[in-house]
C-alpha cells in the first residue's frame, strides 16, 4: 500500500485524524472497561465512570477543602514552583556541558566523574538528600536537579564536541578568543538540539518532582496523589495525572513550536 511507503504525504485533515486515532482508541476502551465493571458492581471505584471522573475534577477543581483551598490549583502552583526552579537550574548543565566540550581541560577534569555520576540512581540518593538538606523545598529541587543534571551536562558536552574543528580553528585565526568560540561558535550551533534533550527530560524530572511530594510535602501534584490514594479516589487520582500529562505536553509543545520558529532550518514538526 502506498500509504507505508518513505515519500508518503498527507493532508492536513488526514494527519490530524491519524493522530487522534490511538486517543480514541484508548478512550474507548476505557469507557468499555469501565461499563463492564459497573454493570458487575454498580459501587466499582477502579475504574469510575466520566461521570465520576467529570465529579472528581470539578471537587477538586471548583470547590473548596476543609482549609477553604481549592486543592488542584494549589497543588499545581506548589508543583510548578518547584519543577520551574529545577529546570532554571539545568542553565548550568548547559554551560557545564558546552565547556567540557570545549576546553580540554574541563573535559580531562571532569568527564569521568560526569560519566559515573550519570550512573548512579538519583532515587536511592532521595534518603541522603532528606537527611542533608532537611524535608523543606531544598531537598526536593534538588533531587530534580540531580537526577537530570548529568545527562544535560554528558549530551551538550557530546554535541560540542561534534562541532568541527576546522570552524574553532578558523574562528581562533580570525582573532576571536577562546570564550567568544565557546559561545558564539559552539553554543549557537548546538542549543536547539540541546533544547530537545531537555524538553525530552520533562518526564523525568517529573518522575523525581513525584517522588520528593510522595515522601515530604503539605501540597502538589504527586502529594495529593499518594495522599487520596489510601482511599482508592480514583476519581481524584485519574485526572491529577491526565492534568499533570497535559501540562507537561503543553509545556514540551512551546518549547518544540518555539524551535520550529526559531530554527526553521532544523525542520521541527
């Protein structure tokens, strides 16, 4: 069929639906499964009805909790808060990783320990991280930054070093000093696509983000899960991570639609 070859193209309209198809598709099945288990056992809270998870949504969304909060936005802000620091703090993976791509002295210093580092899990540094910094806002950055930092640092030093030589060897002949090569010459050059491995750490920094809320936190996203469920709310817990998804691929959509604009040469979708 002509539809799997390389060169095949699509209208704008056939593009959009193949891509919700899955969507649909997962949907569907849940709202069957669903049917199915309630049919068995009308008190059923695995799987709740839309009607349960539409109720569940606008509880935690539009009406207040016993401390008079409305808890989604809360949490969300207390969520954000912490994930936005950790990502502001990956600038200097960036710059970290571009100098060791650069300068062979970072690069015999510190490559290998950046390469152990990348191996060690950040999990099992949770306990460490709590006993050092205490249970505040600290620990829990920290633990994001920990356990993204060394890939951010390992994939920009690759890319730097991609950079031929020739273009730092004709930039140092036209006068231009070491620093202006770094970041006028490499830095330029490799950004967007460091930029794609970040966006592309999202879900992982996530991942820590919900593991340092489940241990110590009074509000966010993952507290507020592992808080409702010891009552198995599941019409609370399912869309918690539907808007946490959601933020998180909004988020990775600004970041690809501004390369796209930004870089239109790279050709981002």
């Amino acid at each position: 069929m002509k539809v799997f070859q390389i060169n095949t193209t699509f209208t704008r309209t056939t593009g959009v639906l193949l891509s919700v198809i899955l969507f649909a598709a997962c949907s569907g099945a849940y709202l069957w499964i669903s049917h199915e288990r309630h049919q068995e056992n009308p008190a059923d809270k695995i799987v709740p009805t839309l009607k349960q998870l539409a109720d569940g949504a606008y509880r935690a969304t539009f009406e207040k909790d016993r401390k008079g909060e409305y808890r989604l936005w809360v949490d969300t802000i207390a969520s954000g808060r912490r994930f936005f620091i950790g990502l502001a703090c990956l600038a200097f993976a960036v710059l970290f990783g571009l100098h060791m791509g650069v300068f062979p002295v970072f690069e015999k210093f510190f490559l290998s320990f950046m390469l152990f580092a990348d191996k060690v899990n950040p999990l099992s540094l949770l306990p460490i991280l709590f006993i050092i910094l205490g249970l505040g806002e600290t620990a829990k950055i920290s633990l994001i930054v920990v356990g993204v930092l060394p890939t951010i640092v390992l994939d920009t030093y690759l890319r730097a070093k991609a950079v031929p030589k020739e273009q730092l060897i004709k930039a140092l002949t036209l006068d231009a000093s070491d620093l202006e090569v770094a970041y006028k010459v490499v830095l330029p050059q490799i950004f967007p696509k460091v930029l794609d491995t970040i966006r592309l750490n999202f879900k992982t920094m996530i991942i820590f983000l919900i593991a340092g809320e489940a241990i110590a936190a009074k509000a966010g996203l993952g507290y507020r899960i592992f808080v409702v469920r010891r009552y198995i709310a599941m019409d609370i817990i399912i869309p918690y991570v539907l808007w946490m998804s959601l933020l998180a691929f909004a988020m990775d959509f600004m970041v690809r639609l501004w390369i796209a604009k930004r870089y239109p040469w790279l050709n981002q979708e």
